[in-house]
C-alpha cells in the first residue's frame, strides 16, 4: 500500500489540481506528484482551472501566480466566492519573492504559496500539511449549478439556498451521486425510501414535484428530466 503521507490511507488518492502555463513545469510537478500517488490533474489558464473545478472540486490546488488572461489571484478570487469552493485548499506558486507579494497572495485566499524555482519536497510537505486539516472534497457532490454539502447538509443553486425536507433532499443526494442515469419510481422507492415503510408510487411523483419547485427558480432550467414510461433523472438540458 502507497503511503501518500496525507493519513489518508485505505482511502482514495487524493485530488490534486495543477494549475501551470509553463508545460515543462506542468508535466514535472504532474509527474511527481503522481509518483508520490496523488491523482492529478491539469489546466494551463484560469478560465480551463474555473471549467475543471466546476466539473470536479479537487481536495487541492496549486495554482500559478502569472497566468495568461485570468491571473492566479484572480482565479483564488473567483473561487472564494463561491460556497462550494471557499474552503477549497490553494497553494499558490510565484516567482516573486517579496515579502508584500507573498502577504497579497494569502490576503486574497491562498493558503500558502511556494517560490518559484522549488523543490518537489517543498511543496510535498505543504501539501500533506493542508490535506490533514482539510475536510474531503467527497463531502461536496456538484452537477451543473446545483451543490450539496452532505456533511453541512446545506444545499445551493447559483448561490441560492435551497430549502429541502428530508424526503427532497435524499431524492437530490441520490441524484447528484448518480447524474444522468434514468431510475424508475420502484427503484427511487427502493433506494430512497426506508426499507419497510409502504409508500405509493405516486407518492414519488409528489415529492418529484416538490423538488422541482425548490430547485427550479425563474430563469433556471429544469434539470429533473421524466422520462415517460421509464422515470426519473438528474440531467441538465444546457449540456
């Protein structure tokens, strides 16, 4: 077993997005890092670094102070404001060396920086300090605009909270953990109700319902799709 010196063992690698217009540099912290056996990804600017964490929160970034377009700071800004990344560990990476440079990069939201040129080492070390004390990103299922905190139990939609009874908000957790698939209403029964507890297929179609008009806001597309004769799926008609 790979000790990945996060005290995370028997659990998954952790996820580590890399964020680096330097592909040399790229390729060298994604290659060392997965050595180390961290699952790592990669974005060369800001805006494909805003496209992947939306697809998929990582446990970690490292994020490179001068991007083209969209700066590193920029993009730790962007994802403070965000409920669903605010606590999401950044580590950020900067040739500047300055003492006011590296106070600018925290103030903003980083949680630590690295100089550039640095030691894979280094920056092991930093990241095994952060991933102890950060709580995992599985806490946090995402699908389109829609984000549940399963651990806070708190949902949003575009920022919006979205007040759920306890039947709506299991219905919305089994959908965020399987996106896209169709489930009938006997499975929906079977896998959201409790076992043993008679309930009326119907009584699915009511709680559907119920869903929709706490998710569905003015303007916000419909992401509960029924399919006829078959049931019922989390999906998003923009995709």
């Amino acid at each position: 077993m790979t000790d990945r010196g996060d005290g995370r063992e028997n659990a998954r690698a952790p996820y580590i997005l890399v964020v680096e217009d330097d592909e040399a540099l790229l390729m060298m912290l994604r290659y060392n890092l997965e050595k180390l056996g961290y699952e790592v990804g990669a974005a060369e600017d800001g805006p494909e670094a805003l496209a992947r964490v939306a697809a998929r929160r990582p446990d970690l970034m490292v994020l490179d102070w001068m991007l083209p377009g969209l700066s590193g700071l920029d993009v730790c800004r962007r994802l403070r404001d965000q409920e669903a990344t605010r606590t999401l560990p950044i580590i950020m990476l900067t040739a500047r060396a300055g003492e006011a440079d590296n106070i600018r990069g925290l103030d903003t939201g980083a949680d630590d920086y690295v100089t550039k040129p640095c030691s894979i080492e280094a920056l092991q070390a930093r990241i095994r300090a952060l991933l102890r004390r950060a709580p995992p990103a599985d806490n946090l299922l995402r699908f389109a605009d829609v984000t549940l905190d399963t651990v806070a139990h708190r949902a949003e939609r575009n920022g919006r909270t979205l007040t759920l009874g306890p039947t709506e908000y299991r219905i919305l957790e089994f959908f965020l953990r399987h996106p896209r698939q169709v489930f009938s209403r006997e499975d929906l029964l079977q896998r959201v109700w409790e076992r043993g507890v008679h309930v009326e297929l119907r009584t699915v179609d009511v709680h559907i319902r119920r869903l929709r008009l706490i998710l569905n806001g003015p303007g916000e597309a419909d992401i509960i799709r029924t399919v006829r004769a078959a049931g019922y799926a989390l999906d998003d008609p923009r995709a």
